[in-house]
C-alpha cells in the first residue's frame, strides 16, 4: 500500500515546476533508512517539496480506498511526509513512540501529517491513543486533520473517544458528513450527548448546528424514513 | 497602512490584543523566544515553550488574520543559569530548522558575565550553520557597553552583519550600530526603553535605511499598538508616508526574508484545502441555522 501511495506522490512531483529536483529530493529522503534523517527530512518537506495542493481527480487514481481519502486535496508536503513516515516506522523498534514523537515535536503542518498517515502505517491500531489525544487540540486544523475525511477514528476509536470527536465536531463547525465511516459507529450514547447539547443551545438561545439531526437520530430509522 | 510588528511576545498577551492589532493594520508578526517573567528550572519547559510559539500561538494569530513568525534561541538571562542552559543549547537545532522560525533570538548580552558570551557565541555559530539571521537583545544597564560588546564579538566572529538586528536600541547606541551593517530596532515602550517622539527625531536625523520598530510587548507594562501608533506619530510630524511604510512593512520583511522562511502568502496551515475542493464551508464563518 506504501508503494501504491509512493508512485502516486513521485507522478505527482514529476510534473510542474522544479518537478526533477522535488522528485530528487524525495527519492533520496527515502532511500535513507537512518530515523534521524528521516525525521530531518519530514521537518524539511515543505520547504523542499512545496505546499501546493494536488487536484482532487487524481487521487481518485489511486486504487486503496484509504489512500485516495488521505490524498484527496491533500498539498505535496504532507504526502511526502506520509511517506516518510511511514518509512520511518518500519525501520524504527518502537513505531508509536516514533509517531508519539514526531506528532509532539512538530508544528501544525507536521502534527496534520502524522494524523493523516495514521491509517495507512502498519497496524493501525496501535495509535489510537496517539489519535484520540490529537482530538484534544485546541488547533483547529489539528483536530480536523483527524476528524475530518479520515478513515482513522471510525475504525480505530473507543465508543468514548469517537463520541467525544463527534461531539466536538459539532461544537467547533466540522460537518458530519466529513467524518468517514460515522453510521457505522452511531449509538445512543452518542445520540444522548447531542440531544443533552442541542438543548443547551436551545435554552440558552443560541444556535444549533445545521447537521446535529444527523447525530441524534439513527442511521438505521433515516434509511427507513427515506 | 499594513504593519509588521518584528518583536512582540503574543504568548503573554490575550486575544483582545490580536484583535486590536488586526484593526490597527498590524498583518505579520514576530515573536522572539524570550524568558517568561521568571526563571524555568527545566529544559522541557523550554521545549513546550518552543512548541507553543510553533503551534498554538500561530493558531491564535491566524484566528485574526495576523500571520506569525518566531525566533528560536537561548536568552541572555538565562543562559546564566546552569540548570538549563546546556540542555537547552543541545535543542535548539531541532527547532531552528523549523518553518516557522526566521531567526536565531533573542540572544546577546544582559549582565554581560563570560557565560553570557560563550552561549551568544554558541548561537550566532548555530545562526551560520542554519543559514539564519540573528536578533540580538541588548542589557537594559549598561547598555552602550553592551551594544559595543555586541557589535566586537559578531565582528570577531566575521558573522555577517546584514544578517544581525540589534534590538532596543536608544539615542546613545544607534549611531554605532548604523556604523556597521547590523539593522537597528527600536522598542517603543510606554516608560522605558523608547518612545514615539524620540524615535520621530531619530528617523529625522538618521533616515529610513536599516530602522525597524517594535512594541516588544510582554508581561510587562507594555502596549502592542506601538508600532501602529509610532507609525501614526511619523506621519503626523511630516515623515513621508514612504519612509514610514519602509520602517514598519519593507525593512522588518527584508531583514527576516534573509531567512528563507518568511512565507507572506496565505496561510494555508489554517485553511483546509479538503473543505474548499468539497465545497462544504457552508459551517465556518457563518452562523449556523437557529432550530426552534
Ligand atoms: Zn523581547
């Protein structure tokens, strides 16, 4: 699957402006298989390969259904740094406490693109930790970069974790219909928080988010209803 | 006008700050690792602090449209101090080489003691090897020897002096600096330090060339809107509107340019490329559908 998502990043540079030395540059990143390095280059990914966001068509290209989610709209450095990530934690004995590591040594851009690989290294369950503390960020787009179009959390949350990412979703403007896989981890519980949390709104006379229905009723009565 | 705050600690300011600064014009700053009021006891605190000015205080900015920018470095106070200061040199190249970071700073002299000098030495040689421009504080006593003793070692060192702005410079000290290449900042402080007509006689007698001002806001008794104010107080004694531009928007921008990281365009650490291809911004910013 890494090779799937490698080839698609090196197509990806090849073209473009100083598409050969982007293409250079990744390739040796990734041929080191020295962790420091590795992390030298994941600092360095957006001033060597550039942030410039790759057209959304082309990920549909890419045949992995979790690889063409985290590639859709994503920019050029950060799937360099999935890439290297991903590396990274196949040559290194302990992969979460790298991740760990490189998740709380980062800035925001490199925070966003550890959470994007998540569910694309190696078994994946092993971060849910890491993913569930990401939720508690009061960055924005920190937060988002787990909650938002990121097969991750569906799959690999606690009940309590997934709940409280939805929750906050709501509070913060994330649309529902962003957060993959979500009917399949509907529950009451979840159902009980957003109706306790609409009509707190609702008493204090403030608005309620536009899709807060979506999390109080059932997936199973919307199918039934419509 | 657009302005550039080059030296402003947003980390012990609110955002009713940001908000105002945003208002008065204020669109980039610079915040320079500094102490926090009293000493840390530890290099991990160190550490978070770095992290904050990499993360979350970039957030805050952005909320108010205000892009941020940090130096990164081991201040002069508490270089002194031996339960950190090793430990906190061994960090810092972990985050100089960060995006974000358009110098090495605040570094320089306080009390001037020979442990001061090896570790501003230490770092204008971090400063060269990660191709970074440096902000040198100087000591608030004694400030004409410390300025002198500033200028000498970075001439020792042979460290390039376009690449160095001197900070909190005064009437006595700022001619030495013009004298060399170095830049000259100016902390424009409501008591100490610099004031809005001083600097308006020193921009008369001096000109515009290699002068940059800062409010150097802090925990302190201090004001964020000094830039914008000292700005206002140019052009009210007749200083040109380019002059005044240059002082508060070109000069600070090429100075930290140097860096290679002073990335102006939008800040798109803040915006999800995801929302916009999907089209469903239709939550942010806008007020959501009131149910009743
Ligand atoms: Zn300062």
């Amino acid at each position: 699957m890494s090779a799937q998502l490698e080839q698609y990043v090196y197509a990806k540079l090849a073209g473009g402006l100083h598409g050969r030395s982007r293409l250079d540059w990744l390739s040796r990143a990734l041929a080191i298989c020295d962790v420091q390095t590795l992390n030298a280059a994941f600092v360095l990914a957006s001033r060597t390969i550039g942030s410039d966001v790759l057209p959304p068509s082309d990920a549909e290209a890419l045949a992995d259904a979790d690889l063409a989610c985290i590639a859709h709209g994503a920019p050029a450095d950060e799937l360099a740094r999935i890439c290297v990530l991903i590396r990274a934690t196949r040559a290194h004995g302990d992969p979460v406490a790298l991740a760990t590591e490189w998740y709380r040594r980062g800035d925001n851009r490199e925070k966003r693109a550890v959470l994007r690989a998540l569910s694309v290294l190696d078994d994946p369950d092993r971060y849910a930790e890491l993913g569930a503390a990401a939720c508690r960020s009061s960055v924005q787009l920190v937060f988002e970069a787990i909650c938002s179009s990121n097969p991750f959390p569906a799959r690999h949350f606690s009940d309590l974790a997934f709940n409280q990412m939805v929750l906050k979703a709501l509070f913060t403007g994330v649309p529902v219909s962003s957060i993959q896989g979500f009917d399949a981890r509907w529950n009451q519980e979840l159902s009980r928080m957003a109706s306790d949390y609409a009509r707190e709104r609702l008493v204090a006379g403030r608005s309620v988010p536009v899709d807060i229905d979506r999390v109080i009723a059932s997936p199973a009565a919307a199918t039934e209803a419509s | 006008m657009r302005m550039f705050d080059p030296h402003v600690h947003m980390t012990s300011r609110t955002t009713d700050d940001y908000e105002a600064m945003a208002n008065r014009g204020i669109a980039a700053i610079v915040e320079p690792a500094f102490w926090l009021g009293q000493p840390r006891t530890n290099a991990a605190t160190f550490e978070d602090y770095f992290l904050s000015l990499l993360g979350w205080e970039p957030f805050r900015a952005s909320q108010f449209g205000i892009r941020h920018f940090c130096t990164i470095g081991l201040n002069p106070k508490e270089a002194n101090d031996p339960r950190v200061a090793a430990e906190v040199l061994d960090l810092l190249p972990r985050y100089l080489v960060k995006d974000g970071v358009v110098a090495v700073g605040e570094i320089g002299y306080d009390d001037m003691t020979p442990t001061e000098e090896t570790y501003f030495a230490a770092q204008l040689e971090l400063a060269a090897t990660f191709e970074l421009p440096v902000l040198v504080h100087t000591p608030h006593r004694d400030k004409k020897r410390g300025t002198e003793r500033s200028l000498a070692l970075i001439q020792d060192m042979r460290f390039p002096e376009e690449r160095v702005l001197i900070d909190h410079n005064n009437e006595e000290t700022l001619p030495l600096v013009l004298d060399t290449g170095c830049w000259a900042g100016h902390s424009i402080y409501p008591d100490t330090k610099m004031d809005e007509e001083r600097m308006v006689v020193l921009v008369k007698k001096y000109g515009k060339e290699r002068i940059i001002v800062n409010s150097a806001a802090d925990w302190g008794k201090s004001d964020p809107l000094k830039v914008a104010k000292t700005a206002g107080r140019m052009l009210e004694r007749g200083i040109s509107r380019a002059d005044v531009e240059a002082i508060v928007w070109d000069n600070p921008i090429r100075f930290f340019s140097q860096s290679g990281r002073l990335d102006l365009g939008p800040d798109d650490t803040m915006v999800d490329q995801r929302r916009q291809f999907e089209g469903n911004s239709v939550l942010r910013g806008q007020e959501p559908l009131v149910r009743s």
